[in-house]
C-alpha cells in the first residue's frame, strides 16, 4: 500500500454526502435492558463526492487518481471542506521529563463529556499553511525551534520544552482517505464533458 501524495477537496457543492460511523458493541437481555459498549473511540468518516460534469482536463486528473490509487489499493490525500484545521484551543499537549518529539492532535467538543481526540498524521506543509506552534502560549519559529513532520505529524523540539510545559498547536491537515470500491466508470456526455458519477471514499485510521 502507498500513499499518493495527491489530495482532492474544495471542489464540491452542496451535493457533497458525508456520513460519520461509530461501532458499539449492543447486549440485549431478555428483560428488554440493553448494554452498550464503545468499541471505537474515535469514529470513521465516510464521503461520497459528486463528480457529475468535468472537463477533459479535470477529468484526466481525476482518472489518473483513482488510476493509481489501484481501487481500494492506495491511500490519497482528501481535504474535508467543513473539518481540515485544529485551532490552538483544540490542540494541547502537556510535555514530560525530556521528551522532545510530540505527535499533533486534535480534541473534537472538548468542553463535553462526549469529547475525543484523534492523531493528525498528514498536515499541509508550511507552503500552503503556516502552522503556529506555541510552549505555554510563546510561539515557536519553524527550523529553528522545532521540525515539522508533514507525512506523520510529529513536532521535533530542538530542546526538551520540560515537563508540564504545554504545548497547542494551530495547522491544517489533510484526511488520508481510500475508494470504497475497485471500480473506475466514466459517461460522456458530450464532447470533452464526462460524467464520473459519484465516487465513495471512506477514511484510512493510521
């Protein structure tokens, strides 16, 4: 498996379909009782994009993608247009003894008792998003304080920041994604307009 550093987003409508999928393991007793089990404790999201009238030029783009992605095979990159930025709020990570490498997060409804963090591995690089990366609320300067890991999201300090010291961090990220399925079809429409139909990813947890 490779991932195709590739990515697709911001390029949909309002007939973009997203659907966010738990699993609970369900016990129901005779009595009419149930016991509900968290199995995940993050979910997977679940996409399906339209793709219903391309030009020639994005429509040799996007059969090269799914081309490469080999089906379900590989993994690319996809920019979710409503969840691809962690504010400083939502990115806190308290540093231990000497520890210098710290891998980025993102805390979703951390003011509920329903809140979860999930691992950020692909961030946008510093070319098209400048992250801010503070210790206890002072920014840090990128290749000079620290290094930035852009395929797996880990922030190298140059020195241990101590232990207690918090660490936020404000970024962007991409969400590594796969087809749902192994086919490619494709309709012209008319000359040099095709119809791709609606293609389904489902999100890679790495």
């Amino acid at each position: 498996m490779e991932v195709i550093n590739t990515f697709i987003g911001k390029l949909f409508g309002y007939d973009l379909q997203f659907r966010e999928e738990w699993s609970t393991d369900l016990v129901a007793y005779d009595t009419g009782k149930e016991q509900r089990n968290q199995v995940w404790e993050r979910p997977k999201r679940h996409w399906v994009l339209p793709y219903n009238a391309l030009l020639l030029e994005f429509r040799n783009k996007l059969k090269e993608l799914c081309s490469r992605a080999k089906g379900m095979y590989n993994v690319f990159l996809f920019i979710d247009p409503y969840d691809f930025e962690c504010a400083l709020a939502d990115c806190s990570i308290t540093a231990i003894a000497a520890q210098t490498v710290f891998q980025l997060v993102k805390t979703y409804y951390g003011s509920t008792a329903q809140t979860w963090t999930e691992n950020k591995t692909r961030i946008q690089p510093s070319a098209i998003f400048q992250p801010i990366i503070k210790i206890d609320g002072v920014t840090k300067v990128e290749d000079t304080d620290y290094a930035l890991n852009d395929d797996t999201g880990e922030v190298t300090f140059s020195g241990a920041p101590g232990a207690g010291k918090v660490i936020t961090a404000n970024y962007q990220f991409y969400c590594p994604v796969r087809k749902e399925d192994d086919e490619y079809n494709e309709t012209t429409i008319w000359k040099n307009v095709f119809n791709m139909g609606d293609i389904p990813i489902v999100e890679v947890i790495e």
